[in-house]
C-alpha cells in the first residue's frame, strides 16, 4: 500500500457507451442498479450424495449491472 502525501480526488461525470465508430453519452441521471459479482461454480453429487464436489469452471470473475440513463444526441443538419 502506497501512502499519499496530497490525496487527489478524481470525479467522473459522464458515462460513455461505445459501439465501434459511434460514441453515446449518458449525461443526465446516470444510476448504477443491481451490481452483482459472478463466478462459474458446478456441483457434482456423490454416491450417497452425502459430501458434494463443488468446483469452479474455469477463470471467470466479472461483475455484471443494468445501467439506466438519459441519452443526449445533438447532430447537425445535412
């Protein structure tokens, strides 16, 4: 752990959706809803079923959320 001596406080106001080419900003009430952390797990019964195998498939840790917002577009006039 590395000690500060200035703290610096970062904040983000907007939150970008990118798709290829196109940029789509969420300006206007952005919220963050059910954030959840996932991780792959499988169970496999025993003879008697009375001590379970529970074992992790593969290296999966992402999180998933729903993101909800107000979009603002401005385009110009061809």
């Amino acid at each position: 752990m590395i000690e500060m001596q200035k703290p610096v406080i970062c904040i983000f106001d907007n939150i970008f959706l990118l798709t290829g080419d196109q940029q789509l900003k969420i300006k206007f009430n952005p919220q963050v809803n059910n954030y959840s952390h996932v991780v792959s797990e499988s169970l496999t019964q025993t003879i008697g079923s009375k001590y379970p195998f529970i074992r992790r498939n593969g290296n999966v840790d992402y999180r998933t959320f729903s993101l909800s917002g107000t979009i603002s577009v401005f385009m110009d006039i061809r």
